[in-house]
C-alpha cells in the first residue's frame, strides 16, 4: 500500500494573514487539496496564530472528507481543540510556542509520565496519537512505551543530507524505521519533504504509512498549479 499524502495547509493562512481579509481561503484549500486526490488535511494551530487560527481549524472540520490531521503542542488548549474537533489524529511534537517550525522530536524518556497521561487522554477521546521523532532507538522504544500509535519521523536532516548522498541521508531512518515497527509502531514522516526527495523516502522506508507535506507543496503549487502538484507528490508515493 503506498503512503498516504497529507497536505499541510499552515502556508496558505500564513499568505492570507498577509493581508487580512480571506485570501487565499483555507477552507476552499481544504476543500481543493482533497478533491484534487489529497488523502489528508494537516493543520498545526498555533498559540499565536501566526498562519492557521481557532476559526479556522474549527471552520475547516466539517470540510474533511479524508483525514484531518491537527499537529501541536499538547497543552490545555490544544487538548479542548482535540476534543471539541474530534480529528482523525493528532501529532503531538515539542516545540515552544516561538519557534518558527517544528525541528526537534520528543524526548520520550523525559517526558515520560506527561506523554503516557496525554494519549491517555486522547485514547479516551478515540483519537490517534503521533510522536514526532528523531532518528533514536531510545526515543522510538520509548514513544511505544507511553503509548503512541504512530511517530512522525523528523525528516529536515534526510533533506538537507539528501542532495549530499542519499544513501546516507536515508540510513538512519531506515534502522530506525525497523525498531519502530518491531515496537509496534506506525511510521509517519514530514518536514521539508519534496518533489525532489521524496520518492527516494517512500520507497525506501517500505512501512511508511504517511506524510505530511507543507512548505515545498505549497510553494509548488505556486508554478505548476494546485491540482498538478497533489498529483506529482502522490504519484511519488506510489
Ligand atoms: N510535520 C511537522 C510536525 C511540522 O511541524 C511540519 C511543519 O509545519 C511539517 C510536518 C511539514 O513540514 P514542511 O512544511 O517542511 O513540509
């Protein structure tokens, strides 16, 4: 089974809040990027709001035909997102509320005790819940261990060590995609994933179930058109 394509819909607010008012429309986005064959929406809700608002991820729910995907920090706000929007997953990653972009996976050994009563918390609500992770067999062990369904692999170092040699570039993902299905583990991956390494990932991480794709999507939807571009990534992923 091929992997499935979220599409991370964060730059399309970021565009309109450049301006106010409501364009681009994420909703239509949302709408779009799943007629156009998009198998999931991802939004990751900020406490600044600097791209996507509590409006809009609550405006976009009853859009979601495939699968919404909401990413965050799980604090108290988040949790009441969760539970009012009852998304099909949330990804829970570590980053501070400043931080421009996602770059660091948890530390599933020092957060232990809050990771297992979180997905507590979200299992409870039937929500899948995903680690996002780096490349570490402690910390993939452990994200097993509290819990997590799945973990969403950290990939900017894949990327930025993909053009160097990929055979590199890909090696510790694939140990580590190993040990994350002997524990059990569904294997996610997103971060500045593209046109150029992403069938490279795919088709070495067999067990991959899903990516979630944001930055390089959107950017090239720019110049080869929306609908053009969700076909390029996902027949990449084939
Ligand atoms: N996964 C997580 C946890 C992220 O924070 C982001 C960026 O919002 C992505 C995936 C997607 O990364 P990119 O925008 O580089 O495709």
């Amino acid at each position: 089974m091929s992997a499935k394509l979220s599409v991370n819909i964060n730059k399309i607010a970021t565009l309109r809040n450049a301006r106010g008012g409501n364009t681009p429309s994420v909703t239509e986005a949302a709408k779009n990027c799943q007629l156009f064959g998009a198998d999931g929406i991802t939004i990751h809700p900020r406490p600044d709001e600097r791209h996507i608002t509590l409006k809009d991820v609550y405006d976009i729910a009853p859009l979601i035909t495939t699968e919404y995907n909401i990413e965050g920090y799980p604090d108290e706000r988040f949790m009441k997102i969760i539970a009012d929007v009852k998304p099909t997953q949330a990804t829970l990653v570590p980053d501070p509320p400043d931080v421009l972009t996602s770059e660091n996976g948890w530390d599933t050994v020092k957060n232990y005790d809050f990771l297992v009563e979180v997905i507590q918390r979200l299992h409870s609500m039937g929500i899948r819940t995903s680690l996002f992770i780096e490349t570490d067999a402690k910390m993939i062990e452990n994200a097993a261990k509290v819990g997590a369904d799945r973990i969403e692999f950290y990939t900017g170092p894949y990327a930025h060590n993909y053009s160097k040699d990929k055979a590199a570039a890909i090696a510790p993902y694939k140990e580590s995609a190993a040990i994350a299905t002997k524990n059990g583990l569904g294997i996610n991956a997103g971060h500045d994933l593209s046109l150029e390494n992403l069938e490279f990932f795919a088709d070495e991480i067999t067990d991959l179930l899903e990516v979630s794709i944001g930055h390089a999507l959107i950017s090239d939807a720019i110049y080869l058109g929306l609908e053009n571009t969700i076909n390029m990534y996902k027949k990449l992923l084939l």
